[in-house]
C-alpha cells in the first residue's frame, strides 16, 4: 500500500469522525459548534474529536455530556478550554467514570502503577510528611519507602489533585516490561510503552526516574477503562488514544509507536485509570529506575494512530461481533 | 535541542529580562489559572512540578535568584485559610525547594501560627509542609526551641517531622526526646510504618549504636508501664525493621563496649531478640545463637551472613573486648576461632564460657 493510499484512507476515516460528531451532537448550540469545528484546527483537536468519537461510539461516555463541556468551553484554544472545564467540581462525576464494564482483575493479575517519583512524593508523601523534591530528600524517600521490602504502609494519605486521577496497568505487563527494562538496563522501555511523555524528571542529572507501586491482590480501587474525559487535554503533546468496547481495558499508545504485545489488541499494554484517594496500606513500592526522555512521535502520528481504532471501533451487537467487525472494516 | 529538563534555550532566554515584580506578576496569573507568556508546559495541571522544572533549568544568575525571591513574596502575602491552601501548597513546595533567603521569614510565620488555623485535611499538609520547608533553612536556635518544646495538641505526623528535622541536622539527644513522646503515639500498623520510616532514615544518618541505646534504655520502661505495652511493642517492631538494614558488625562491637559490665544480664538477651525478629525468609541478615550447656556455659555464636570475611577482624575485636570485660564467664578464643572456621563464608563466631 502507497503512502498516497494511506493518506487517502486516513482522509476517508477522519470525514467520518467529522460526520458521526456533527450528526450525534446535532443539538449543540451554535456556540458549542462553533467550539466543535475550532477543534479541527491542530492536530491535538483533531485528535481530540477522535478520541470523543471512539468514546461515543462505544458507549463509554454520554452525548449530553459532551454537548454540555462543548456549551460550557471558555477561550479560544478548545483543548485547554476542556481541560478547565473538566475540571470544575460540578463535572467531578465524568472522571474514571466510563460506562463500558471493567470487571476486577483476577487476584494474580492484580493493578501496578507507575510514575515519576516526584508525582509520587506530590501525591503520596507529602501530604503524609510535608517532605518535596529536592535532591537529598528523593534519596531519602528513595531509601525509606523502596527498600527490599518496599512497604509503603506509611502512607496513609494521598492527594490525587490536581489531576484527580492514577493509571494502572495489570501486573502480567507490568512484570513483562520490567523484564525487559532489567535486560536493557533502563526504564526506557516503560517510558515508551505507557506513553509517558515526560521531558525531565528528578532522577540524576534531571532526567526522569520511574518507581512502581503494586497493589494488593484483589484491590478493588474502581478503576475503569479511560476515556476522553481523564486526559488532561491543555497539555501541550496528547499520547492518548481512546480504545473502543472490547475488555474494559483501554491502551496505551507507546511513544515510540512501537508494538509491545503481540498477542495483545493493538499491541499496547493494557491501561484503566480511578480516581480512589487511597491509604497504601498493604501496597508495595519498587524502584524501575531513571531513563533519558523518550521523544514522542509527532501529534500527527498519534492522530493517524486514533483514525485507526476509529475505525475498528463499532457499537457491539452481539458477544463476537467486535472481531467481525474489525475484518469487516480491515477488508473495506 | 533542549536542556536536561527540557527546556530549549531560546525559550529561557524568553524570562532573560525578568526582574523580581515581573516574576511576580508572571506567577501570579499563572495560580489564578491565566496562562500568562511566556507559556511553560503544566503538565497534568501540576504547576508546582512545572515551576519547579523551570526553576532548575535557569542557571545561576539574578533571574533565577527573583524567581525564588518573587515565589517567597507571594507566599508572605497569601492569606493562611484553607481557600488559599493550594496556592500556598505551590508556594511553600517552591520556596522550599530554592530556599531564598527572604523565604525564611515567610515560612517561619507560618509555622510558628496557632495548630487552630491548620485543622481540615489540606491545611495540616500545609503546616507540615512548612515545617520540613523551615528544617531545609537549617537548624537555627528559634527552630531547634520550636521542634524540642512540645506543641499543645501536636499530632504523629508533626513530631514525626519535628524527629526528622533533629535528625538531619545530627542533633541526636534532642531526636531521642522528640522519640519520647513519639512512642506513645504510636498506635496502630500504619503509625508503626511511618515510625519505622524515621527510624529507618536515623539509622542511616545518625548510625544505629544511638538507637541500640537508646531501644536498651526505654525497652524497662515499656515493658513496666503496662499503659505503653502496645506502643512499646509497635516501637520495637519498628526499631527492628529500621535496625535490619543498617545494622553492622562494627555498631554491634561499639554497642558491646558501651556494656561491658551488662552484657549476658542485658545485652545478650537483647541482641537474641533482635535476632528473632530479623530474621528473613528463614535466614538470618545477622545473628547470635544461645547454646546453654549443663556446665555454666553460655555460646556465643555471631552469624554475621550479611558481612564479608573480611569483618572477621571486627568479630575477633568483639570477642576480644567480650573477654576483658568484667564478666563472670570466660571467654574461649580458641574456641570461638575454631567456630569461625567451622561458619566459614557465613558466620563469625564468639564462644563465651
């Protein structure tokens, strides 16, 4: 297949987004409209619209709620006027709150979540301690939280704000790409597969260095599979694409665009997000290391990479009707 | 290309003119949500992480000094209520990382206000928050008087830090008083864990023959005073777990010389229990096994897995100070050697007769 050919097969599948948007949110005032088509300006709002698209579509979220951010999106850049808006109280119900079902991973498989270790000092030491990020006290947090036994029960307060919301990953991939990591000898590859598009970090030299909290077997947090609505879209680069109804899981989209899973949909890990400001009593705490920032693939990119689940992404019928669907639409 | 924190040059040389009132300005329409130019990356809403990553990709000059000066001004001038607490979360979170020296003043007032105007989740954060902010100022006679007095009503988690503040700045007999009225606070799982997360941290810092006698000293009155059982035994188990990392042959020799005349009457029973409670996975990271014979005879075998052979000078220097001291056994360096072989690779021994 010719670059031409992909390039016209993109156009084809983004006039349907535009068309499926302009007949399921008909209802919108000429405001609202007028904010929906200013999003197709930047590659960022095009993915955006994608994004809601495959959310709609699958069922993960409502139309009246996106009718209702579009009316009330303050601003000329729409992405950061979502972002605001989405982050009043009064839509504090539309974070981790996808209507696909996300049923509790089995007990081995239980949720792992990664992060920066300055994002877990924000959230979980120092409303515990009052403790920040300068240099000497990381070593220390690194010391006293993430030794062999990792206990983490100390911390029994944790501020989610101001994204109000953590990503987690289920264990079997998170122990896949760890494996990984420890054969290379770097985080890289876990900045890469989850997307994490970090340009710093407070790791040596300021580059970003990952740690890893392991829930309990069984936790139940309410994690749900992410929509459009836990990305924080005033951020300047997006790496993120809604996935349709398959699993109750969404994926992630690696920086890199690099494929991790092969038996896996997509090829992506497996991610959901929740919003459960809980104690760590009972979680464990691991260190994955630092890495040098991994550079994303332009917003474009992501943007493509959205047209295709897009595409793959139909309302379900019936149990097995996602994989007809998806040859069906491959073939045409 | 950018800078190691990912910034492009030609973007900080955006603030180049930046004085302290423009700072000022630039920051404040940045916490009442305006994204003023020049636009810096919030990434997940998080503004303190972004300030304080343009904070460390600005190099040593006057700009980067307003900045900090400018975030300590804005943090005089912040009322102290809870419907400032996130601004003054940010505030206190960047003065606290570059610590001008105009900040102090700021940071010591809110400190030194009344527990009455810190009461709801967010804002006990934030007094907490300033205090680690006043410990990273140093350790001057106003605060070492602020953090050894007793605060009317203090909670764990601020004598916890009151402890941290002490330790970081080696001031060991005033860490252990602070311990004092810690220990009875001490209650339940997760206040053990955040005990044992100090302790972990004064052992490293302060060394762990400190904590060995000062666990030695309190270990009668906790088991006395039935009132402290339950802290008492939440205070070991956090001792232990701290002891357990940092624990070596060296601080166990200074311990010894410290008791040479209680020895078998308190050390060794202490040191047997500490041994229990060490263990891991089935394997001890260090241990004494007690052999007691029909004879009066009491063996001393120091199992020190964690250490290389080479400690066995340490071990020999140990028995050697065991035999001088004025102990009703006799020690058998013959023996004790011989053991040591016999442990070779993992274990150093001490025969006391």
């Amino acid at each position: 297949m010719s670059t031409l050919e992909i390039a016209e097969g993109e156009e084809f599948i983004w006039g349907e987004v535009w068309s499926y948007l302009l007949s399921t949110l008909a209802n919108l005032s000429e405001g609202g409209k007028q904010k929906l088509r200013a999003l197709a300006m930047t590659p960022k709002g095009k993915l955006c619209a994608t994004c809601l698209a495959i959310d709609l579509r699958s069922g993960a979220i409502r139309t009246q709620e996106v009718s209702e951010i579009f009316e009330n999106v303050r601003g000329d850049d729409v992405c950061s006027g979502i972002a605001k808006a989405l982050s009043e109280e009064k839509y504090d119900n539309l974070i981790c709150c996808s209507l696909l079902e996300s049923p509790v991973p089995k007990a081995n498989d239980a949720y792992v979540t990664v992060m920066e270790i300055a994002t877990f000092i924000y959230k979980f030491v120092r409303p515990n301690t009052g403790e920040g990020f300068a240099p000497e006290e990381v070593k220390k947090i690194l010391d006293t939280y993430f030794d062999d036994e990792g206990d983490l029960s100390a911390l029994i307060k944790c501020d989610l704000q101001p994204s109000g919301r953590l990503w987690v990953l289920p264990r079997s991939e998170y122990s896949d790409l760890l494996e990984r990591a420890n054969r290379g000898k770097s985080a890289r590859v876990f900045l890469d597969a989850l997307g994490l598009t970090l340009k710093s970090g407070h790791g040596v030299n300021g580059l970003p260095f990952l740690v890893a909290i392991l829930h309990p077997e069984g936790h139940d947090c309410g994690a749900k599979q992410p929509t459009s609505w836990d990305v924080w879209w005033a951020n300047t680069h997006i790496q993120f694409i809604s996935f349709r109804r398959v699993d109750g899981w969404g994926r992630t989209f690696s920086c890199t665009g690099m494929r991790y899973f092969e038996s896996n949909d997509e090829g992506m890990p497996r991610e959901r997000v929740h919003r459960d400001s809980h104690s760590l009593s009972g979680f464990t705490g691991r260190i994955i290391g630092g890495s040098p920032p991994v550079e994303p693939v332009s917003q474009d990119e992501v943007f493509r990479a959205a047209l295709k689940r897009f595409a793959k992404a139909w309302p379900r019928r019936a149990e097995g009707d996602d994989n007809r669907d998806d040859q069906s639409r491959l073939q045409a | 290309m950018t800078t190691n924190l990912g910034f492009r040059p030609d973007f900080l040389r955006a603030f180049e003119h930046f004085n302290l009132e423009k700072w000022q300005r630039w920051m404040e329409q940045w916490l009442l949500g305006i994204e003023a130019e020049p636009r810096i990356d919030v990434h997940d809403g998080n503004l303190l992480e972004a300030l304080v990553s343009l904070y460390r990709a600005m190099t040593d000059s006057p700009v980067r000094l307003a900045f900090a000066d400018a975030a300590a001004s804005l943090l005089q001038t912040t009322l102290i209520d809870s419907s400032s607490a996130q601004r003054l979360s940010v505030m206190i979170g960047l003065v606290s990382y570059a610590r001008p020296t105009s900040g102090r003043a700021a940071i010591r007032k809110l400190v030194n206000m009344d527990p009455i105007w810190f009461t709801g989740n967010q804002m006990t954060s934030i007094h907490l928050e300033a205090l680690n902010a006043a410990g990273r100022y140093g350790l001057d006679p106003w605060l070492l008087r602020y953090v050894t007095k007793q605060q009317p009503g203090s909670t764990l988690q601020h004598n916890l830090a009151c402890f941290r503040i002490l330790v970081q700045h080696d001031h060991a007999a005033e860490a252990f008083l602070v311990l004092d009225r810690i220990i009875p606070q001490v209650g339940d799982r997760a206040s053990e864990s955040a005990l044992r997360v100090e302790l972990t941290y004064a052992a490293d810092f302060l060394g762990c023959v400190g904590l060995l006698r000062y666990a030695m000293d309190r270990q009668p009155v906790l088991e006395y005073r039935e009132s402290l059982a339950d802290a008492g035994n939440h205070f070991s188990n956090a001792m232990t777990s701290a002891l357990r990392r940092h624990l070596s042959a060296n601080d166990l020799l200074a311990f010894a010389r410290s008791y040479p005349s209680t020895w078998t009457e308190a050390l060794v029973p202490f040191l047997a229990e500490l041994h229990k409670v060490t263990l891991k996975d089935g394997r001890p990271l260090w241990s004494l096994e007690f052999l007691s014979t029909s004879t009066p005879c009491l063996v001393v075998r120091g199992a020190f897995t964690r250490l290389s052979a080479s400690d066995s000078n340490v071990i020999r220097v140990l028995e050697d100070s065991m035999s001088r001291s004025n102990n009703p056994y006799l020690f058998d360096m013959d023996r004790s050697l011989a053991e040591f072989d016999r442990f070779k690779g993992q274990v150093g021994t001490g025969v006391v007769k």
